[in-house]
C-alpha cells in the first residue's frame, strides 16, 4: 500500500550541469537539523538526546531544485513563449490523465491492509505502526460494504474528544472504529464526505474528487458482477499520482518552466508555527484551527529545524497514552523512523518541472519554500500542485464537469 513511510531508495547527486534536479541530502547549517534535534538552538532548554539514525540532513533546500544554466537561459526566452510552452504541458498532464485509469497509478505489487470497522481504535493504532502505514480502508463486516477510509485526522479527532472529555479517559479505550462518526459529532466536527472511485475510471476523475473533498487519498472501489459485493481494491494518493505523471508523462512535465512565484504555487500568509519546546498537543491544536496536516518548527529566527506532520501523532498516542502529549515536539520527532527521508525544501525561484523531477526520485509530500538563509517562507503542499495541474486555466463549464 503506497501510505508506507518506508521512501524509495534517494536518487544521488549527479554533479553535473543537467538541467534535472538532484535530490540527495545535503550537510545542513550548524544551527539546523532534520530529526527534531539541536545542540546549539537558543530556544531548547537543553541539548535533546541525538539518537542513532536521526542525525538528519535537510534534503537539498533551494540550489539543489534549482537548474544549473544550459545553453539556452529562461532570459532567452520570452514570456508568451513560457506562457505557451507552460500550457502546452499543463494540457498535455490534463488529456495523459483522461486516458490513463486509477488501477495503472497501481505498482505490479502492493500490500492491502483493511481494517474492520468493529476494531478497537487503540488496536488500530498498533496495527497501522506495525505495518508501517498511516491510513487504512474500513470494512462493515455486517453489511459486506466499504465503510470509509481511516487516517490521521480520525486519531486527532479522538485527541480532541479526549481534551473535551477528559473525565471519560476510560470511554475513549473502549470505542471503535465504528465510532469515530460519532465522535466527530460531539466535537463538532463536519464528517468528511466518503468518497470512492472505480479503478476503471479515467484517473483525471480520482483527481478532481479529491480535489473537490480536500482528501490527499482515494480508495478504489470494485463491484462484483455476480454478487453485486464491494471489493476494495486499493488506495491511491496525491504523492503517487504526481509521481505517476513524473515517471510517465516528463514530455509534458518539463514544459512546466514558470517559477513557483510567478504561478502563485503554495501558502505563504497566516503560516502556523511551533518551535522545539511547542507540546504535541499545542501543534495539534494549530492543525485543527487551520485545518492543516504539518506545522514547520522553526527557531526565535523564524529558519526553518523540522516539520511536524499529522502522521506524526499516530506514535505518541499509542497504547492509548493520551498523557503523553504534553510532551515536546522534539521529544516527539525523535521517535520517527530511522529511514526518514527529511525535509524537502525550494524558492520561490524554482521551476515547476524541477519539483516534477523531485518528485519522480524521491518520496515528497510537501515542500518548504524557503529563502538563502533557510528562513520560512510559505509551504506547497501536493493539494496545490495538483490543483494547479488540473486547474489552472480551465473554463468554468470544464470545472463543474466533474
């Protein structure tokens, strides 16, 4: 299943002038690391343990994404000439995608875990750690149908319950899987729409249904022609659809050659921040106040130490230990895997085409746009760049299609 944490092997630095990007870990500034950890950030307390593994590297910041300079230089050519070129590829990715089905997004093998919806929630947890995803389908056994997708934004819910209601502790061990619609009613929470799609159907259409529910995954749902039974086939994301058309469709992709900051790609207002010494409950709170799935941890300097992800909150509530949330958010990024790839990083000077090539060699789900001295400046989320791909341009009758 591709919710894996597990990234593909990184691609190594090629040294040369080729206009493709390179994505292999670079040495960062004394004063930053990946792992959530720092021995010299005036904001710590104190040195946080290094673990062995988690002396990590940013991946490469804005040089590395960026093109050396071929014979041929942007300045060389004129606008309506990049103009041209960048809908020229924008509409080559739209009709690749109307030809193409979610089921070819599939590789030749993958792992399917489903879960059923009468499971404890705190079982869950330990099932999605052990298999080393973050999101699993949800199976009502009692009724042989597709019951809806669980992710990390169930297990903040649960959180939220719990500070709500922290006197029913021993309530909140006791729900199920089956449970977490009602849950998101006594928080007041609006349910998120389940939404499926045919692993025959045009994969342009999984796109816009994503798009159109804000959801970053999408199961593939099949009939049985006989039964008239749901199968679930897969899950497919927005990381394995942008990287299916970096592998597939790099005609077009490299067309892409407009600056980040010239097409307005990503967030860069009102950004949400913690720092090391934040509680993984303050950063929770962040998220569900503006409904976002990371927080860029940052010093008194606003550069840039980490990321805390939704996904991230999965191991600090496991077994139930509800507790341990006050506790920091360097405590809490120390525990992450020891093959996590670190943080992905650009300008708002670097091409589209380049993020595509990023993308097609390594294992992305978000990049944070910063400037030479690795100061914040706004985040991309995949959500964007698909938007924009699918998007940009469009007449309205296209829009409400789908």
């Amino acid at each position: 299943m591709d919710d894996s944490r597990t990234p593909p092997d990184q691609a190594a630095a090629s040294g040369t002038g080729s206009d493709a990007a390179s994505v292999s870990p670079q040495a960062p500034q004394p004063s930053t690391t990946s792992a959530g950890n720092s021995n010299t950030d005036p904001n710590l307390n104190g040195p946080l343990p290094l673990r062995p593994g988690h002396e990590l590297p940013f991946v490469a910041p804005s040089s590395y994404l960026r093109p050396k300079p071929s014979s041929r230089t942007m300045s060389d050519k004129t606008s309506n000439s990049l103009d041209k070129d960048q809908m020229q590829g924008l509409r080559g990715v739209r009709e690749f995608l109307k030809v193409r089905t979610s089921y070819d997004v599939l590789p030749l093998s993958f792992r399917l875990v489903v879960l059923d919806n009468d499971l404890l929630i705190r079982k869950s947890l330990n099932i999605l750690i052990q298999n080393g995803i973050v999101s699993a389908p949800l199976w009502d056994s009692r009724n042989g149908t597709f019951a809806g997708l669980l992710t990390s934004t169930d297990y903040i819910n649960v959180i939220q319950y719990y500070c709500q209601f922290p006197h029913e502790i021993d309530q909140v061990d006791q729900f199920r899987l089956s449970s977490l619609r009602d849950i998101e009613r006594a928080i007041g929470v609006l349910p998120l729409e389940t939404v499926s799609v045919h692993p025959m159907r045009p994969l342009y259409e999984a796109c816009r249904r994503m798009l159109k529910t804000r959801a970053r995954r999408i199961p593939l749902i099949d009939t049985d022609d006989e039964t008239g039974r749901e199968t679930v086939v897969s899950v497919i994301t927005q990381y394995r659809i942008l990287k299916f058309i970096a592998v597939n469709n790099e005609q077009h992709t490299m067309l892409l050659k407009k600056p980040v900051r010239e097409i307005g790609l990503g967030t860069y207002t009102d950004l949400a921040t913690a720092t090391m010494n934040s509680s993984v409950l303050d950063v929770i709170h962040l998220m569900v106040k503006y409904n976002i799935s990371a927080v860029p941890i940052v010093d008194k300097d606003n550069r840039v130490l980490n990321l805390f992800e939704a996904v991230d909150v999965i191991p600090c509530i496991k077994g139930g230990a509800y507790d341990e949330l006050t506790a920091t958010v360097g405590d809490a990024l120390s525990q992450r895997a020891e093959d996590f790839a670190g943080i992905y990083t650009c300008s708002e000077e670097d091409r589209l085409d380049s993020i595509f090539e990023t993308i097609r060699k390594s294992r992305v789900h978000r990049l944070i746009v910063v400037d030479d001295d690795s100061r914040l400046k706004g985040i991309i989320s995949l959500s964007d760049i698909l938007k924009y791909v699918l998007l940009y341009g469009e007449e309205e009758d296209d829009l409400q299609e789908y």
